[in-house]
C-alpha cells in the first residue's frame, strides 16, 4: 500500500506504544523504516513489547522509555535527551490513555482526575515538550493525537473520557494554528472500535454489548489495529504535508450509523 521506505530516518516517539493501537502504530512505523522511541509506564511490558516487535520486524530501529505521561518535568526530560541523541524530533504520536465505564454520578474526584490526566494532560506535556525537536525537523513536524469519536457526541458512562478526548480536539486544533508557522502539523485521529485491544474488551465485550456495538459499524465489522496505524502512517507522511487541524476519523462508519441502530 505504502512505501518500503515512507518513514526512513524519521525520528518519531509513540506514547503508551507497548501495547493496543500505540504498539500498532510503533510496528508500522519501524515497518516503513522510522527509528521509533515509545513510552509506558511499566518496563517489563516495555520489554516485552520490543522483544515482540524485533521478532517481527527484525531490521526494527527502537528505543524504550518508562515513563508516566502525566508528570510534565519527566516528559520534558525524555524527550530532551531524545532530542539530544537524535538532533530532532519528527513525529509525535499521543496515544497513551486512560478510561473506564462508569456513570457520572458515581465517579468518584480522583477517577475523573485521574483520566484527565492521562489523556488530556499528558497530551499537553508531550506536545510542549516536543515543541523544540519537532521545530528542528527538515520535513516539518507532525503531532499525531489519539482521540475518540465520543468527543463529538459525548459518551454516557465515560464523560470523563469524553471530556478529556473533547479537550485534545481543541488543543490539536490550537496548536495547528499557533505552530503552523514552524511547519508543524497537528491532527486528530479517531479509531472507532478496534477487535483485539483492552478498550473493546472493557468497554464493550465485559459489559455484553459488543454486538449491539457492531451492529452500528456500517462496514459490518469492528477495525483492526493496523487501520489506525496505516492512518497515522499517512498523516506522518510526505502525503500529509498539505493536512492539519483535521479530525481523522477511522471507524468503519459508525459514527455516521449511530443514530440508526
């Protein structure tokens, strides 16, 4: 579909890449030839995610961080001594995240806190703390943002999330404008539900609704991880120099069927 070589030399860095989509995306970026740093906060399944990945891609150019996504000073450092090894940053890709079902009634401060920031602050800390590297990129940066259609319509029994995924559309949204000019570009990507990951299972296949779910996909079926991440491959691409400020969204249809079914 895509060249051998889209991503060759490429410096990019995947947040909560040791598994689901993010671990999709760091394989499909090493695929097309990307040195790719990832993060998460456990160094055993870090390890133990590289390990996976050199078995498949055995040519695979990676680097494993443990860190949490949600302390600012910790990121920034991480990121600097990237930059340092590196001399840039080219693609950051946003993607660790946090979120379980639970009416907001219910929900307790330190849950909602808790989602906040994962998603929502350590979208922030990564951005601000890629900001150097991304300006020092020769093919113009690009900030990957993982979010969820929910953050259009709202998501009874996830506000938090919602609200967090809601508020990273309007920071891509900003820093397309304000970073435009360093030839940054900044987009949102929205996976509809994706067999094989812990949020189907969680969200969907725990609670006995995944198939009312999939009866909303319009394609008939739910999306594999590799869509997200051929998605990103194309955003971070010399295809999507001309794309930023965008929702781009990848969910077999569903959101266009949800109020069908």
């Amino acid at each position: 579909m895509f060249r051998d070589d889209l991503l060759q030399g490429r410096i990019s860095l995947v947040t909560g890449g040791s598994s689901g989509i993010g671990l999709g995306i760091v394989r499909v970026f090493a695929e097309f030839g990307a040195t790719v740093v990832f993060l998460g906060r456990r160094e055993d399944k870090l390890a133990s995610a590289r390990e996976q990945l050199l078995r498949e891609v055995p040519s695979a150019n990676l680097e494993t961080v443990a860190l949490d996504v949600r302390h600012h000073g910790a990121m920034r450092e991480a990121v600097a001594s990237i930059v340092e090894r590196h001399g840039r940053l080219d693609i950051l890709v946003n993607n660790a995240a946090g979120n379980f079902h639970c009416p907001t009634e219910a929900l307790s401060e330190n849950g909602w806190r808790s989602v906040i920031d994962i998603d929502l602050n350590g979208t922030f800390n990564g951005c601000q703390a890629a900001l150097p590297g991304l300006k020092a990129s020769p093919h113009g940066g690009r900030i990957l943002n993982i979010t969820v259609p929910q953050a259009l319509s709202g998501w009874p029994g996830s506000a938090h999330a919602a609200s967090a995924k809601a508020g990273i559309l309007s920071l891509t949204r900003s820093l397309a404008v304000e970073w435009g000019g360093y030839g940054i570009r900044v987009n949102n990507v929205l996976p509809g539900p994706i067999a094989g990951t812990e949020g189907l299972k969680r969200l969907y296949e725990d609670r006995g609704i995944a198939d009312h779910e999939y009866e909303r996909m319009a394609m008939g079926c739910f999306g594999l991880v590799d869509d997200i991440a051929n998605a990103c491959a194309y955003l971070a691409s010399p295809g999507g120099d001309f794309v930023t400020g965008c929702d781009f969204m990848v969910d077999g249809g569903r959101w266009l069927k949800r109020g069908w079914v």
